[in-house]
C-alpha cells in the first residue's frame, strides 16, 4: 500500500522516538500498527465487493449477448422457414398438382427410432 524503504521507515522511527519519548512510542506505535490493519482490512473488503460487482456485470453482460444470440438466430430461422414454405408453395402451383394445395411437414418430437419389425419410427 505504501512503499517506505528500510532507510525511511529508520528515519520515522528516530523522530517519532524523539517526539514521543521512549515512554510513549510503543503505545503509539501499537496503536499506528491497529489503523495501519483496519485500513489494510478496509482496503480488501471494498477490493473484493468491486470485484464481485464487476464479475456480476460481466456475466450479466454475457447473458445478455447470449439472449440476443438466440434472438437472432430464431429470427433467422423463422426467415428460413418462410422462405421455404413460399418455395414449396411456388413449385407446387407450377407444378399443377392440383391435388396438393398444402404441404404439411409433421414436426419430428424427437430422433427417428428402430421398432422391433427393423424399420424406423418417426
């Protein structure tokens, strides 16, 4: 925190003994050590709750540009879909099946699996 050297700290010893006297520097100098750890204590504790607050902020951060990943992403999906269904639409009438007027693609609940017959299951 404070950056004495030996040559310093020697130097406020010598006047602090001259000051005070040989009586009362080592109660003085007891009760500088006592300030000098509660600043210390002081120090750490707001260190440490800055940097949770600023571990907090960035993993709100994060969050945040995750959910607009996704945002995104679904968005463009949904782009993708309509497309596709405007496509299939377009073939279906230049085509002239009359009878498909709607393509419905059943939506898969989950991975295809093997039935005991040896075919697959939607």
């Amino acid at each position: 925190m404070f950056d004495f050297s030996l040559g310093e700290m020697l130097v406020v010893a010598l006047v602090a003994l001259v000051v005070l006297g040989p009586e009362r520097l080592p109660k003085a100098a007891r009760f500088a050590g006592l300030w000098v750890r509660r600043a210390r204590a002081q120090w750490h504790s707001v260190r440490t709750e800055l940097e949770q607050e600023l571990a907090s902020e960035e993993l709100k951060r994060s969050l945040q540009e995750g959910r607009q990943v996704l945002v995104d992403t679904r968005s463009q999906l949904q782009d993708s879909l309509h497309d596709a269904h405007s496509h299939l639409q377009e073939l279906s009438e230049h085509t002239g099946e009359a009878g498909i007027e709607h393509m419905h693609v059943p939506a898969s609940t989950g991975p295809a699996t093997r039935t005991d017959t040896g075919k697959y299951d939607d």
